[in-house]
C-alpha cells in the first residue's frame, strides 16, 4: 500500500483539546464511567509527525462544537491547519444555528474535503430543520460527512439510527461516514449502508480490545461487513485513544476478512472517495 487514510482523527485549537482531554481524564458520561487514558499527549507538531511515521499519508482534523456561535471559529482554525500540514483532508464542521448553512457554503467555497458532525456532544436532532440546507449543500457538493450518530459510549437524545434516517430520506444523496460503523447499534446503521448507496462506515475503536468490552461487534453481522469492503473506511480517533495505534490496525487484521478487504479499508477506499494520488508526496 501506498500507505494508510485514516479519516477520523482529532486535531482542533489545543484550548478544546484539552478540554477534551480533561473530561475524558473525569469520566464523564461520554466515557460510560470507564477509564480512557489518553495515549497520545503529545503537543500538536509531534502529534503530526507520529501519524507520518505510523505510515498514515492523509487524516483529517475532526473538530466539533457543543454551543451555538463556536463552529465558524473552529472552521477558520482549520482553515489555517490545513493549509501549515497539506496531509491534512481540510475538515469543517456546523452545529443548528441561524447563519450555518452560509458558513457551511463558505466552507465548501474554501476548499474543505470533509465535515464532522458530533450529534452526541452538540446535543441536537440532526434532522432539525435548522441544518437541512447544510445537508443539501453537502450533498449537491458531494463532499463526505463523518457523523457521530451512534450511541455509543453512552446514549444520547437524539442519537441511533432514527435521525440520520431522517436526514437521508431527504437527503438520500448526503455522503454520509457513520463513525465507529454506528457502535453499539452496529447491524442498524449496517442496515443503512446497504440502503443508501453513498453511506459509508469508519472503523473507529471497532474491534479493539477496549470497544469489544463495552459494545462488541455482532460476528453474525461481520458476512454483511465484508460485503460492503468497498464502503468502510479506516478511522481510529487517534490522538484520543487509550491504546496504541496499531491496536486499531491488528484489530481489522484478525478479522480475517482477507487482503483485499484490509487494503481497501485502509487505504483504497478513502484514496478513491478523496482522489488521492496513487503515489504519495512528501509532505513540506
């Protein structure tokens, strides 16, 4: 391989990122009260430089907010980590407010390859009227969406399979990347995947040690996961993990779902969706 796409991975402003780190660090309930240490602390220049070592030759910087007023401030950082690490797919996000769908547009105007939307954090209905011109402009952009939309580590209002329903009923074109394939109500939102066809899944904490304690993956369901190798994509929520990287990695492996499968899933897949090069570039 070329080397690895991992499309879920955590870079925003360090103020929030240690924020994150904190609740993490408190078990709160996102955490279901199990301890997450976080495995990688490192300061941001040498974060970057642990995934180009791991052989990872494209990430993304998922970033959310959890209040009205903080999504255009964290598109504009982004924007500006985007452009200082070109490995990085330029990532937005957006949350229900008034003026989201003219960022959201402002956004796509910039050049970002890729959104996040964290339904359990922000709280909100994600087929709340208020963001369905952002889910129209996503789809007529054709620009993929890395939704946390599953209940997992502990439920939410509005989180499971129910809402992202929903919006893709309305929007059945939206280029959606269920994160961690939907973890707990994986064979829900498998159900989708094979409903839409441009629904996607990342791999995100699925299969690890620590996930299969809390929500393990049904083995009945894994015949539907090798069917839709064209459509899962590696994701790992590196840096906050409470594993090392390649825990993620040997986790797909011992699947045993075959060679081309774990080639697509952690690389080819994403390769295609973002039209990236066959040969990768150094990064400057």
């Amino acid at each position: 391989m070329p080397g690895l796409v991992d499309v879920h991975t955590h870079f925003m402003p360090e103020r929030v990122l240690r924020k994150v780190w904190a609740y993490f660090d408190g078990l709160g309930p996102l955490t279901g009260g199990i301890e997450w240490p976080i495995t990688y602390r490192e300061e941001e220049v040498e974060r970057v430089a642990l995934l180009r070592a791991f052989g990872v030759r494209a990430f993304t910087a998922m970033l959310y907010p959890h209040k009205p007023g903080m999504a255009r401030w964290l598109n504009g950082w982004a924007a500006g980590f985007a452009r200082r690490t070109p490995d990085c797919l330029h990532t937005s996000t957006f949350f229900p407010e008034p003026g989201a769908a003219a960022y959201v547009r402002e956004a796509l105007e910039h050049g970002t390859r890729v959104f996040k939307a964290h339904v359990q954090v922000g709280g909100y209905d994600p087929a709340d009227e208020a963001l369905d011109a952002c889910w129209g402009l996503l789809a007529e952009a054709g620009t993929p969406v890395v939704v946390h939309c599953g209940s997992g580590p502990a439920p939410g209002r509005h989180t499971g399979p129910g809402p992202m329903a929903r919006v893709l009923a309305r929007h059945p074109r939206l280029r959606l990347i269920v994160a961690h394939l939907g973890m707990p109500e994986y064979e829900d939102f498998l159900d989708l995947a094979e409903r839409y066809a441009e629904v996607r899944l990342d791999t995100t904490m699925a299969f690890t040690g620590f996930s299969e304690r809390m929500a393990p993956f049904p083995r009945r369901a894994l015949p539907r996961l090798a069917a839709l190798g064209d459509r899962v994509l590696l994701g790992t929520d590196f840096p906050n993990i409470p594993y090392p990287y390649a825990h993620q990695l040997d986790a797909l492996a011992e699947l045993a779902l075959g060679d081309d499968w774990l080639r697509a899933v952690c690389h080819d897949n994403a390769a295609r969706l973002f039209g990236l090069p066959d040969t990768p570039e150094p990064p400057a």
